[in-house]
C-alpha cells in the first residue's frame, strides 16, 4: 500500500502545503516559541534556522527501534539546529552548534531517494520541527522521482498543534520524546517550561492523526505513534506520571520505549543533578513504573530487561 502522501500529491493538496508552510517563515510561529522572525529573509530565531533546510548527515540507521530498522535500517536525515535546546543534548553539535550543510530542495530529495534505493524502511526526519516547511518543499520532487515509502518525524515533542496539522496524510509515524512532566525542570534545562503541556497535547493530536503503532507480518512499523522517554537521574523526568498519561490519555496500546542511555552531554555537567550517568535503581523503578501504568506495548528491549532483573 503506497503513503497517503502521494494522494495528496496527485491532488494538489500537499502543493497548498507548503505554500502554507513556507508562508509563516515570513513571522515564523511553527514551533511554541512563536519568535515571529522573517526567516524568508533571513532572520533567525531561538532555533537559529533560516530559510534553507540544513542537513547535518543522513544514512542507514540500525540504531533505532526494531519495528523502524528491519533488515535494511531506518533511512535517518539528521536536520541541524533545534527548537528545544536541552541543555543535556547528546546531539549538541548538530542541534546547539548548529554543524551541517544548507541545501537546496532537490539535493534533501536525492538524499531521501538514495536512502529509499538502499532498501531503508522509512525516511526518518531526526528533529524536524523547526524545518516542517523546507521538509514538505524537498518532499515533492522526492515523490516525482519515485519516494514511496513511510515517513517518520522524530521529535523532541515540542510541537505545535498547527503545524502538525500540516502534516496530517503526510507522516505516516510519528516519534516524539516525552522528556519532562514537571514545568520546573523543563524550564531549567530547556527554557521551555510550557513544554509539559506542550507535548501533551502534540501527542494527543499525532495519536489522532495515525492511532496505534502498526507492525506488519515483516516486523516494521507502517503506520502510528511511538513514543520516546529518557529516563533521567533524580526523577527529573517525571516517567511515573507521563507513562500513566500515555496509559490513561492517549492509549494503553501506545508503543513506548523507556530510555536508560541517558548520559551527561552538552553542558550537564554544569549541573549537579544531572552530572551522572542513571543508576540501577533509577532505571528498575522507571521500568516498574511502566509496567504498572497500564501500557501494554513497551519497547521488547525493555521487556528483556524486566526479565533479566525478575521483574
């Protein structure tokens, strides 16, 4: 069965997209920050993106999640700059530094189409907020030149519900972190503190548009919602309460992988409570947590881990 996308295409909807989108870059409001710059002119925001799409790397990543790799990888275009900022980022030299190329449409078309012929299960916008005009404007010519394949948009979750309506019909999988719970920490580590209900109600709105992850008889996600949480030191996540929101909110089917890897990156160690690496405590009772919440679907990873500690 072919994307929705390319319907859209066929009947001139996702042309009226992107002008849509390209139209706010005159006073950019795409993301929750709203900062209302002229990016079609060249102007930059808190984000630091302009009017071109940057592109720090892409290739075939067998790093994410199983349903997404497969046998061939996910097909993963790592954009540069970020909307969100955290202060602990493990990507801080494409999202903070900004490290990268800016490239035209049909060069980020070639890219998706070469990550399509290599056998990718998907394309896989790593940190696409900020770049949801520019993604749907290298989108066209990649359809012309034969894209047909899944499209992931792998968030940080900080994403307005306007823009993700643009999106509606065109991302097949959408894959945001849930990073805070509490507005305290998301203030001191991402100057966001309405990222809490910021992501909330993103999540709601991708569950709307696409439901429950949906794995085929090969084992790979086609359609639906993943969702992503960092389990971090000293309970600043808040996983006990996003994994019940998750439950409760927006489906106890919702596939979620409960993150250990985090590690002190970017300027963590300017902060003592996020200045270590978790403990096994730390990640047990994450994990408890989850499987006490109702969720139905954790990441099979975490599932052996539970077996692993008799859980």
């Amino acid at each position: 069965m072919e994307p929705s996308y390319i319907s859209l295409y066929r009947d001139g909807t996702l042309q009226d997209r992107v002008k849509n989108a390209l139209d706010r870059l005159a006073s950019c409001d795409l993301c929750p920050r709203r900062c209302k710059v002229n990016r079609l002119a060249g102007e930059v925001g808190f984000c630091g993106a302009g009017r071109r799409i940057k592109i720090a790397s892409y290739n075939a990543h067998f790093g994410e999640e199983a349903p997404l790799v497969g046998k061939y990888g996910s097909g993963t275009i790592f954009l540069s700059h970020c909307n969100l900022l955290c202060q602990f980022c493990q990507n801080y030299d494409i999202s903070h530094l900004a490290e990268g190329w800016e490239v035209e449409p049909g060069q980020a078309a070639a890219m998706m189409m070469e990550l399509a012929k290599r056998g990718c299960h998907n394309i896989n916008f790593v940190t696409p907020t900020h770049m949801v005009p520019q993604i749907l404007e290298a989108l066209v010519p990649a359809i012309e030149g034969g894209l047909n394949i899944p499209l992931v948009y792998n968030s940080s979750g900080y994403d307005r519900r306007e823009t993700l309506e643009l999106l509606e019909g065109i991302v097949d999988i959408y894959m945001p972190d849930f990073k805070f719970w509490d507005e305290k920490w998301a203030k001191q580590y991402c100057a966001a503190p309405d990222y809490p209900s910021v992501a909330r109600d993103a999540i709601k709105e991708m569950h709307r548009q696409v439901g429950d992850l949906e794995i085929n008889h090969e084992g790979i996600a086609t359609r639906g919602l993943l969702v992503r949480h960092l389990v971090m030191p000293n309970g600043v996540a808040g996983t006990k309460e996003i994994v019940a929101f998750l439950a409760e909110e927006i489906s106890p089917d919702t596939y979620t992988n409960i993150m250990d890897q985090y590690r002190p990156c970017g300027t963590a160690n300017e902060d003592a409570l996020i200045n270590r690496r978790l403990n096994s405590r730390e990640f047990r009772d994450a994990l408890d947590a989850a499987g006490h919440s109702g969720l139905k679907r954790l990441d099979p990873r975490d599932k052996v881990r539970i077996f692993l500690e008799g859980k």
